[in-house]
C-alpha cells in the first residue's frame, strides 16, 4: 500500500485519513498503538523542506519507528544510480521510504521496484500530504468543506492546485482556481479530473467572492526559482486586505508555506490568519501520522 497522489485516493479514503489524523492529534502523546515498533524508514529528499522533513521525522519516531534522512547529495542517486536500482536496494533493506522529487514517475517507479510502503512527500505533480494537512484545518476552522467554496489563487499548474483539484473532484466541494491564462491547467488535465465542480478563472476578484476557503501558494515552485518571466504575470494575483473583501465574512486563509511576503500574500494578511497558517502547519504531523498507520495497516 502506497500514498503516491489525492488523483488516487478517493472520498471515503481522504474522509478516513482526516478523521484519523484529528484522532492522532487529540491522543498525542499517549499513543498506546505503535504501528511501526521495529521498523525503519527512509527519506529521500532532491529538494529542500522544512515541515515535510520534520513532520516525517517526528511522527515516524511517534509511532515507534527508527527513521534515516537521506539527501541525493549523500547518496549514489545524486550521482546518477537510476531511481529503480535505489528503490531494489532499499526495499530489502527498510520498511517504507517517504519521498519529495520532481517527477511523479520517479515516486511510482520507486514504490513499485521496491515493493515497500511509499509515501509521496512532494513531486511536481501532486503535494498529496499537504492537502490532508489542509482538509484536517478546514475541519477545525469551519467545521466542513461540504457546501463551501473553496479558491486557489496562484499557480493553477502546481503540485498544490493539482492536489486540491483531485480533493475537489472526490469530496464535491466549490472550487475556483484563479491563475494567469498561462498558468492554468491544461485542457487534457481539465479533462482527465473531469470535475464539474472545478472552475477556472483569470479573474481574482471574481474567484474570491463569497469563498470561505482562500488558499495560495509560491509563484514558482521548487525548481522555477529562475523563472522570473513566469513571476511577473502574478502581479494581480496577490492574496491581500482589498482582494479578500471580496469573500465570505467568515473566510480562513490557508497557505502552505514557506511564503514569500508581499508576493503572493502580504505581510499583514499572513499574520492576520497566523493562528490558521500555522496550525495547518501542524498538522502536517498528525495528517501524516495518519497515513503512516493506514498505510502499515493495510
Ligand atoms: N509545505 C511544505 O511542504 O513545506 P516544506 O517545503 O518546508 O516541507
Ligand atoms: N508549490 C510549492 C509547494 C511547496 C511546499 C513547490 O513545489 O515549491
């Protein structure tokens, strides 16, 4: 059993993650069940984290297991070992790998020639744990996501807008994605999730009325860092005081962080939804604890 995309997942799947994640958060501490004692996992990071790295780390441990981080610079994948000899070596080796990288393939190719419980921790597609993270704090903030609407603004063409694009089509819930014409999904995309529920705009301003959800992410995600050409098609597309009053009085903010000030949100606007920001941040530990168990269960 993986956790390889949200494409993958489904409603009573994500619905029975969320619920376990809030049981994983309100028994911290005083787990009596410990799904992986005697295990060890590995993390195979090519890009840089922060909470991924920290939450896998801690909740790993938390659960009983002995976990290794793994950076491509420290092993022979750095120095071209295709990905299907890595994940063949560690298969005999640990008990499941957790995995952030670029391409999706290379995270489907590992779970399948290591034959071990693989965990997608970021890829250029999909951001599946993030958004655990992020239904489990709408859960929180407003109790539900059914019958609200929910808006990404940003890149319409990342891992995170694809993620809650999948979510949107199993859970059923509102949502408007608002990015630069370019930075929208492609057509084959919008045909793939086959989501009518799921519209497209380039219009903010329009996205945002009336949401309850307002979610935003980097311009240029890991790897885009020198697309500056890219970057400046976003200047109508920061999340601030004057475009928020445009939505539902009871709106929350969701970022997934790291952010970038006065990019793609203000500083104000940040530290005015902090308690939510950070509390999403959170809970990519219990989210994940959450996967961690189902996957070791099954
Ligand atoms: N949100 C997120 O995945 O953060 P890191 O890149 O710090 O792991
Ligand atoms: N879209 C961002 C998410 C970071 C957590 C990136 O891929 O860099």
């Amino acid at each position: 059993m993986n956790f390889l995309s949200i494409e993958e997942s489904s409603s009573s799947h994500l619905e029975t993650l969320v619920d376990l994640a809030l049981e994983m958060k309100a028994t911290r501490g005083a787990h009596e069940n410990q799904p992986l004692k005697g295990q060890t996992w590995a993390i195979i990071f090519t890009k840089a984290s922060t909470r991924t790295r920290v939450s896998f780390e801690v909740g790993i441990r938390e659960l009983g297991g002995e976990v290794m981080f793994l950076s491509k610079n420290e092993i022979q994948l750095g120095r071209g070992e295709p990905i299907k000899d890595t994940a063949r070596v560690l298969g005999r080796m640990v008990h499941g790998v957790v995995i952030r990288t670029f391409q999706q393939q290379d995270v489907v190719d590992f779970a399948s020639y290591s034959a071990i419980p693989t965990i997608n921790a970021l890829t250029d597609e999909e951001h599946p744990c993030q958004i655990l993270a992020d239904l489990l704090t709408i859960k929180e903030k407003i109790s539900t996501w059914k019958e609200k609407k929910i808006v990404f603004i940003g890149d319409g063409d990342n891992n995170m807008s694809r993620s809650w694009m999948w979510a949107a089509k199993y859970l059923e819930f509102e949502l408007v994605v608002a990015a630069p014409q370019s930075c929208l999904p492609p057509q084959n995309f919008m045909d793939r999730l086959a989501a009518p529920n799921v519209s497209l705009t380039t219009d903010p301003a329009e996205a945002v009325q009336n949401a309850h959800v307002i979610n935003t992410d980097v311009w240029l995600s890991m790897g885009q860092e020198d697309q500056k050409e890219k970057e400046a098609l976003f200047g109508n597309y920061q999340v601030n005081r004057e475009l928020l009053s445009h939505a539902h009085p009871d709106h929350i903010v969701l970022h997934c962080l790291p952010a970038y000030r006065e990019k793609e949100i203000t500083e104000e606007v940040l530290e005015a939804h902090a308690d939510t920001i950070f509390q999403q941040a959170e809970n990519r530990l219990h989210a994940q604890k959450a996967v961690l168990a189902q996957i070791t269960a099954s």
